[in-house]
C-alpha cells in the first residue's frame, strides 16, 4: 500500500477500468478534459456510467494495486464509504493522474478554492499551469503560514502573498504554483449553519447532472451534498445512504434550510439526497435544491409528489 495524491485538477475513479467505454476517452487522458468529456457523452451516458466518484487536486489516496496498462486500484480516505471499504472510497482511476504527496506545508493551515473554478500559474499573474482547478479543492500555502484572516478582501497581504497572488504546493512539482487569494479562502474552522450550506449549493445551481461526478462541470445528487459541507469544512460521506446515515435525523415538521431531505423506495435504501430550501408550510409543498437526473441537472423547485412519494425523512448534517 503507497500513498499519493491526485495532480489533476479533477481525477474520475472507476468501478472497473474495464467498462470504460469510447466517449470517456477525454476523461482518462494523462491531463484529463473534463469539458470536453461532457461534449462526448449523450445524457444517457451522463447519467449511467461506471464512474464512482471523482478527487480533486491534492486529495490523498492509497494505492492497493498497480497495473502495467496504467491503472491503479485505490482507496481514497476523504470520502467515507463503510458499506466498502472501512479505510475510504474504493475503484480504480489512471496512474498518470496520481504523484507524490506535495511536501509537509509546515503548519501554514490549508485553504479551499471558493470560485467555481481557477487557474494555477507559474508566478504571480504569470503563465497558467492548471486550469479547471475547482470549488472545494484544498491547497497547502507554500512558505510563511498564511494568516487565518485570509479572505477575497485581503488583496493577498498576508504570508507568502505577492500582489495577490499566493504560492501553494502541488503533488508531483516540486516549485510551488501560484494561486489568487481572490479565489481562495481558509478551511471554515466551525460547523456551518444551515444557511451558509444553502448558498454553496445554490452556486451549483445549473451544473449538469453527472452520475458520480464531483464538479460545477458534473455532478450527481450526493456529489452536491458532498462538495458543499467541504467547501465548509465538513467531510461527509459520499455516497446518499452513507450520507443519511452520518446525519442524525430531525423530527418532521423541524427541518429548517440547509437539512437534507433523504428518499428510498420501499424496503431499499436511500438513493437520493437534497437540500432543503424551504420546509412545507402546510399549503405548499417543501422547496427542494438537489442534483436531479430527471432534470439533468442542478436544480431548485418544489418537491415533486412522485419523489415525496419516497420521502424517508430530514437530517442535519
């Protein structure tokens, strides 16, 4: 077992490198095009796949197994999944997209990209390096520890920052890239209120709906949920019965914006999973921000009465 980090802004974990199928050629490449793979794919493919889940840039994995066609079998310890592996998510994803753990950053603190998308460069304001760097990422700050009051107001005076601009390691490039403070903020040191998870989510709004994706570029229902408590500092599960599980429940009629709604058909688990926006009043039903493949995409509406229909209740993350 070796441990390594993704070095690509978003990396796509696998079942089975086996039921890759043509179109997800963009998705495996050594520098993957994830724009270009959702071009590739029909809905159909975009919502039925063998995709698993996805990383993102810098995000720890342990490598089980080696292949000598370029496939790894991994587990990654960030997204819980009990049902299937104790240590993290299990599947397999392209060695190309894996490297070394960037060094120890020495106690700086870590940041998380809160853009939708960013663009590592070579040097302040210089070449770009990694474009497609996306929201929730986590970066390590390179050199001096970056100040805790880091914010997209700050203008980058703090640590390390040059005309705000801040360098932070990447796995497998051994001189630090450089990242916009604008973009970046520290990791949430304190458990988000239901408000603050409901206007992360509503960024997401109009993603298109990607079975297992974990990006403003495709995402699936508990990829959304997901993201958003990272972005905040909050690791869940990632899978939606993992997710409902973790999160204690709450009474009907208590569930307030920012909960999560789960859903099961009878005697099955939970398959689906969305954030409340606003609980019923008694004349209308709830409101509903979710990833929905039916809709083929991220959307905000009322909660239809075929999917109230499998309601098993509220949690509170």
């Amino acid at each position: 077992m070796t441990p390594a980090a993704v070095r690509v802004p978003v990396a796509t974990v696998w079942s089975s490198p086996s039921l890759v199928r043509p179109s997800d050629a963009a998705a495996v490449r050594d520098d993957p095009d994830l724009a270009a793979w959702m071009l590739a794919m029909t809905p159909d493919e975009q919502t039925s796949s063998a995709v698993v889940t996805q990383l993102l840039l810098g995000d720890p994995v342990t490598v089980d197994e080696v292949r000598p066609d370029g496939w790894a079998r991994v587990v990654a310890p960030t997204q819980a999944a009990p049902t299937l592996d104790p240590r993290g998510y299990p599947g397999w994803m392209r060695t190309s997209h894996l490297a070394e753990p960037a060094l120890d950053d020495g106690g700086g603190g870590a940041l998380v990209v809160d853009a939708l998308s960013t663009t590592l460069v070579d040097a302040p304001a210089g070449r770009p390096v990694l474009p497609g760097v996306v929201l929730g990422t986590l970066l390590s700050p390179a050199g001096p520890a970056i100040s805790p009051a880091l914010s997209p107001a700050s203008g980058g005076a703090s640590g390390g920052a040059r005309g705000g601009w801040l360098p932070v390691q990447v796995p497998g490039r051994p001189q630090p890239l450089w990242a916009r403070t604008a973009d970046l903020a520290p990791v949430p040191s304190t458990p988000p209120t239901g408000a603050e998870a409901l206007a992360v989510a509503r960024r997401l709004l109009g993603a298109v709906y990607v079975w297992g994706g974990l990006s403003n570029l495709g995402i699936d229902c508990s990829g959304l949920v997901h993201l958003t408590w990272r972005r905040l500092g909050v690791r869940l599960p990632r899978d939606a019965h993992d997710q409902a599980a973790a999160a204690p429940r709450v009474a009907p009629g208590t569930e307030r914006p920012g909960d999560l709604y789960c859903f099961a058909r009878p005697g099955r688990r939970v398959h689906h999973v969305a954030v409340v926006v606003t609980p019923p009043d008694g004349t209308t039903p709830p409101r509903i921000l979710h990833a929905s493949p039916g809709r083929h995409g991220v959307v905000e509406e009322p909660m239809a009465p075929d999917r109230a229909a499998t309601l098993t209740g509220a949690h509170r993350p």
